[in-house]
C-alpha cells in the first residue's frame, strides 16, 4: 500500500510537463468542495425554516390535541386526570375554540377566539414567550381601585392594530350563539378588557386570533362545565404521534387524539418536499464535480499509459494499479469534501450569527433561519465520498487493463 499511494502522490504532483493535469485536479477539488459546501447550506436553511415554523406553530397550538367524537366534554377534569397518566405526557390543560365578532371604538373584524386555563397553559403551551405586553396570568379577573374589572383579553399584534387598541383598552365581544326570538337570533355581548398583546410573526395568528380565560369562554359560549377540548404536551417532541395512540388506547373509543404534525400536514409536507428537491439540485452539483473527478483521472490513465505498463512489467498487479487511481480520485473527494464542509460550516456560522440576510415580511422570520444538524453534515460528506468513489471506478479499471506488451511496442 505504500507503493501505491506514493505513485498516487506522484501523479497528483504533476511535474512541469504535465502541469496542466494539476490544474484539472485543482478545479475537480473546487467542484467538490462548491458542491458539499452549497449542499450543507441549502440543508441548514431549510432545517432552519421547518424549525421556525415549527416553534411558531407550537408556541400557540399544542402538541397533541384530545377531543370527543360526541362533541364537548363535559368531565373533562377526569379525562384530564387519565391524559396525565399516559406515558409520555407532560401537561395537559383545557380549551375551548370558536369564531367571535370583536369591536372596539375604532372598528370591529371577526377573530377566532380560545379559552385556556391560565393556571395549567403555561405548562403546555408556549404563549408566553411571544407575549410583547403583559402575562396569561392576567387573563384571571382581578380587581381594580377596589372595584372588579372586566375579564381580561389577549390579542394578536395585527388585530389589536385593526381595533385601534392597546394595553388597559376594552373591547367587546359579539357572538350569534344567543337566545332564539321570533325577529331571529339575538347576539350576545361581552365587555373585556385587553391585558395583553403577542406577537408570533405569523400574520394568520396575529390578525385573527384572542385568548380569554376559560372561564369567560365558558360563561360567553354558555357552555358552563364544558371545554371543546384538551391541549396535551409531550416530553419528546417527535414522539407526539405515539403519545396520541397511547392516549386513545386510555380514553377509549369515544376520544380521538391527533398530534401536531397531523394537523399541519399541509405546510410541513410542503417544506420536506422542497428540501427534497433543493438537496436533489445541489447533489447534482457534486455529481458534476464527480465527472470532473473521472475526466481528470482518464486524462491521467492516457498521460501515464506508459508509466502503468513499465509497473506492470516490473511485477505490479491489475489491483495495485487500479488503486492507485482509486486512491488519488479519493484524494480529491477526500480533499474537496473536507474543503466543503470547513466552508459549508463556516459560511452557515456567519449568516447565523451576523443574520445581514433580510427577508420580507411576507416571511414568519425577519432573517435567514439556520440550522446545522450533525446527521446532515455526515450525511452529505459519506454521500460526496460515495459519489467520488463511484468516479475513479471506470478510469481505475481502464488503468489495470493496460497491456504493457502493447503499450510498449514502439518504444
């Protein structure tokens, strides 16, 4: 092996002659490393997206929601009690969801409005941290100068925008589940006042969402003891799915349990496919740097044909020949993916954490999101060192089938 690969260094260092060979190994170099590097990036950022649209989607909804097939759940402090015992199962707190009218001095809009609990939330969902102005805690009623205020509201950034409203302002609620008259529906109204803005930068979220206390959201839904639902997190994130069935397996056949990537199907399913096909693209890259690596390595296998069949009259085999090409086509790959990855790294590391990348606001982040996962790293570099390896195969074997006999005959 050491013959092998000091005749393998010895062709990579082309002499002066022959230098044009070096150069052709330099770009195939250059190829690898470009495409390992693109490849690593493409990967970072789009990890980085799934990431951010994973914590923004979590930070208002749950990780496994609990529902009943016959409608509301009337015990659902029981059932809560069950949910708790099912391995896996971290908090569980309950909800209530529904479309309200929300109105204030300046104008009105339609919202989806949610009860939560405000003593169990925090063990479940995320809220908090996107909260701008005030806590879930203030959505209990409290008192004021000695006289009760009204229940407290917390509204997305861009609805509070639409109202006209800020911090201590009171909206009111207007929902058409009221008492049936002879001249129609009657509409229920409700006063609150707002404790609290959050901001998620998802503008569905913060256009057209509200929070009030459950308690409120019972008493203006008039459903007293009842939830629509309950809102369960997971010690583990990507075991939510197995924690639903696990749940199921407990409630009976009378609850269902779907996890978050169930209910977001849609727009997680979109981001897998389009890092699919963006990590398809860029290993195209480094297919080309492969073919670099095999008109590179047959250039060298016509250059030295002389040279090959000298070794093979002085007793060197078919194999060592074919590994000698095989071992500088690994050279290069080698060379060219650890190139790649030093620069991929280095260049996710800059955008992370200098973020000069700016995004529109159509975007749920204001920066290029990166997210560099150790598994993607080792799988890109195997693959570019497959890929190389695959490359030197048909010059190695073209090299051993030199026949010194003839390759000699005029010299």
């Amino acid at each position: 092996m050491y013959f092998e690969w000091f005749v393998c260094l010895r062709y990579l260092r082309a002499k002066r002659k022959h230098g044009f060979i070096s150069i052709i190994s330099l770009i195939s170099i250059a190829g690898v490393m470009v495409g390992v590097m693109a490849l690593i990036v493409v990967l970072a950022v789009m990890t980085g997206f799934t990431s951010e649209f994973r914590d923004k989607i979590l930070g208002i909804n749950s990780q496994v929601v609990v529902q009943n097939y016959t409608g509301d759940i009337t015990n659902y402090e029981e059932v809560a009690a069950k949910v708790r015992t099912v391995k896996g199962v971290t908090g569980v707190t309950p909800y209530l969801y529904s479309q309200a009218m929300i109105t204030s001095g300046e104008g009105g809009t339609g919202a989806v409005l949610r009860g939560l609990d405000p003593a169990t939330a925090q063990g479940v969902l995320s809220l908090e941290k996107h909260l701008r102005q005030g806590k879930i805690a203030d959505l209990a009623a409290g008192q004021s100068n000695g006289a009760r205020r009204p229940p407290g509201i917390i509204l997305g950034k861009e609805l509070a925008a639409q109202l006209h409203v800020s911090m201590d302002d009171r909206v009111r609620l207007i929902s058409a589940s009221g008492p049936l008259t002879p001249m129609g529906v009657l509409p229920k109204f409700f006063t609150c006042q707002v404790v609290g803005i959050f901001e998620t930068g998802m503008y569905e979220y913060d256009s057209g969402l509200a929070y009030v206390s459950l308690a409120t959201a019972q008493q203006f839904f008039d459903l007293p003891g009842a939830v629509h639902g309950l809102e369960v997190k997971t010690r583990d994130l990507n075991e939510a799915g197995q924690v639903a069935k696990r749940i199921e397996q407990v409630l009976g056949p009378n609850f269902f349990a779907k996890d978050w990537m169930r209910m977001n199907r849609n727009i997680f399913s979109a981001l897998a496919l389009e890092k699919t096909a963006l990590s398809v693209i860029m290993a195209l890259v480094v297919m080309v740097a492969a073919f670099n690596i095999v008109s590179t390595l047959i250039m060298v296998v016509m250059e030295k044909n002389k040279d090959i069949a000298i070794l093979k009259s002085m007793g060197a085999t078919s194999g060592s020949i074919m590994r000698i090409f095989i071992y500088e086509g690994l050279v290069i790959g080698l060379a060219g993916t650890f190139l790649g990855v030093l620069g991929g790294l280095g260049l996710c590391a800059i955008l992370s954490r200098y973020q000069f990348i700016k995004l529109p606001d159509v975007y749920p982040v204001s920066t290029l999101p990166v997210l560099v996962l150790p598994s993607d790293v080792i799988l890109i570099a195997l693959s570019a060192m497959v890929i190389t390896l695959v490359a030197t195969l048909y010059p190695s074997w073209q090299a051993a089938k030199v026949d010194p006999a003839v390759a000699l005959r005029y010299e």
